[in-house]
C-alpha cells in the first residue's frame, strides 16, 4: 500500500477525489507549515509547502503549489504555474520555484485540463521544466440520480458566489426578458464581487433589486454543498456563462446531477461540456452583456419548449462523464503517474 500525502482537501471535487484513492495506494493529510492561517498576502509562502519531517509518505501530491521537501512530489495544476502571477519572473523567489518544478524531485506536473496545460507549457519549458512530465488529469466528479420532478415549474438554476465574474447579470436579463409565469429561478449565491469583472453601482442596484421585485426567483445566499446537490438534482437547467474562470466546477457538478448546461466558452470549459450535445457553450468575449442575455434567453426558451431535447441533452451527460470525468478514469491516469514517479 502506497502513501500519498495531500496538504489538504478543502473543495468538494477534492474530498471525493482523495476518499476515493487508486487500488494500491491510500491518500493522508500530512502536516506542513500553515502560511494561510497567518493572514498572510504572499503568494509564494501560500503556494509553497513545507511539511514536517515525519510522518514520510511514499510521495507528495500537492494543489498548486510548490514543495519544498526533497522527497518526491506532484503538483496538481488549475491555471498557471508556478502560482505567482503578482511577482516578477526574474524574481529569485520567482526563479527559485521554476527551479524546484524543473528539479529531480517533482516527478510530474498534472494539469487540470488541456488549456491550463497548453497555457503553461512555453514559459516551463523554456525555464528547463521537462515536457514528459506533464500530463493532463481531469477531475472526477460524483454523480447522481436527478430527485422526482414532482408539480413544479421549469427550474433553472445558477449557482456561484462570484455572481458578476460568472454571468449572473446576463441571466437575470435572459429571465426577464423571457418573462414566462412557468419559469422558476433559483440563484445560489452570496452575490460577491471577487476579481476580473467589476459591475457599476447602478448595475449592483439593478441585480439586488430584480432579484427582491421578481417572485419567481429565489435567491439562497449560502447553502450546504449536499443542498446544492440536491437543488441541481431537482433542477431543469444549469447556466453560467462566467467570463473568467479556469474550470468553474459548478458546471461540471451539475452534469453530474444529469442537467444540460447553458456555460461559455472561457477556460477549460469548451473540454467540459459539448455544445449542442449536452447544453450549449457560447462564446462571451467582446459580446455585449445585452446580447449574451439575449442569446440565453432564446436557449432557454428553446429547451423548455422541447421536452426531446431535453431529455437527449440531460441524457448525454452520463456518457461525457464517463468518458473523461469518472473517479475510475481519474485514478488509472494517476496510478501510472505515481508507478512511473516512484519506479
């Protein structure tokens, strides 16, 4: 039995990835300095891990971030490495990172999707990172049986704090625009504004006001993971045309749940679902939020007028999943990452 030490499994995706390790091997947290507990803004404390000498696992399998230990190690990759985007990259701490990715002990940097990989691939090859050792691994996701539909009307639901960052507004406007009385909304959200898109004040004051005029949406601001689940589950359709994002998970987990999806074209999405196949994937850069929400609309108004496509696109999702996304392809891509890094 092989050990695998994680520093820590805080998303969902994670925990049913690491509870659920490739025959052979056993995955445990290991202790390591923790810089995030401090307060501290620094990206190279926060995305560097220094565990404690013992206990010693077999190897390291880290989340964006670089280890410093020498001992064997792999770092799984979302959107850029190393994670030290605000930093100079002739920076000795910069170049000290490349150095750590390109040396004898990490044995394998595991991309999340094509695009993180393809987005990486140049500027590590060029710092001495050898090409064999990356590989693209896709994240597994749980799925589940959708809950009896029961008497309820059409439900669309968005799910996501980052409400501006991933298209909340231009659903807002899709649903009203559509104005049907057999449309529900469920919006899952604590309405934050994170990073990369910024909303005026007047458009805060449209979103906060729409969503308290308009009785057929509902807005919970903060929900359990096994409550959202379980909203996906009851669910007709998902939509988050997010603007910026290197996978947006969300999206992935409602396919899991058997919904067709309305996303865009941003990130690693394109790699998730399949336009026309199991929803649609639009495309969002320099469009007008006017005419996102217009295109929304009408793939709304096209699905909750046709039962067939419906049910041929929440059908397609089991077969993608399969194909690219179950915990059985996950683990076989890892269990030869682990063999060939500890041969």
């Amino acid at each position: 039995m092989r050990t695998i030490g994680i520093s820590h499994k805080t998303r969902y995706w994670q925990h049913y990835c690491f509870s659920n390790p490739p025959e052979g091997h056993r995955y445990a947290r290991m202790p390591d300095l923790p810089w995030h507990f401090t307060g501290t803004r620094s990206e190279f404390l926060l995305h560097s891990k220094l565990f404690a000498p013992l206990p010693k696992p077999d190897i390291y399998h880290t989340y964006n971030a670089v280890v410093v230990n020498q001992r064997p190690w792999v770092v799984e990759v979302e959107s850029y490495m190393p994670r030290l985007k605000g930093m100079d990259p002739g920076h000795p701490l910069y170049r000290w990172s490349l150095a750590k990715l390109a040396g004898r002990f990490c044995k394998a940097l595991i991309f999340t999707s094509h695009q993180a990989m393809g987005r990486n691939i140049e500027h590590l090859t060029t710092a001495g990172v050898d090409e064999t050792k990356m590989a693209v691994v896709y994240r597994a996701v749980e799925q589940f049986e959708p809950l009896p539909r029961g008497d309820r009307p059409f439900t669309i639901l968005f799910a996501g704090n980052a409400f501006y960052r991933k298209g909340g507004v231009e659903l807002l406007k899709a649903f009203q625009r559509m104005g049907r009385p057999d449309a529900h909304l469920v919006i899952i959200s604590t309405l934050e504004v994170d990073w990369g898109v910024y909303p005026e004040p007047d458009e805060i004051a449209y979103v906060e006001k729409t969503i308290m005029d308009d009785s057929r949406i509902t807005l919970h601001k903060r929900l359990p993971h096994e409550q959202l689940i379980n909203h996906m589950r009851q669910a007709d359709l998902f939509v988050s045309t997010t603007f910026q994002d290197p996978f947006n998970n969300t999206v992935l987990e409602a396919m899991g749940t058997g919904l067709p999806v309305i996303c865009s074209n941003v990130g690693a999405l394109p790699e998730v679902a399949q336009d026309g196949v199991n929803g649609w994937v639009l495309p969002v850069a320099a469009r007008t939020s006017d005419d996102i929400a217009e295109e929304i609309s009408a793939r709304i108004s096209q699905i909750m007028d046709d039962a067939d496509l419906r049910e041929r696109m929440a059908l397609a999702n089991k077969p993608l999943i399969d194909a690219r996304f179950s915990i059985a392809v996950r683990n076989a891509a890892l269990k030869r990452l682990y063999a060939d890094a500890l041969a």
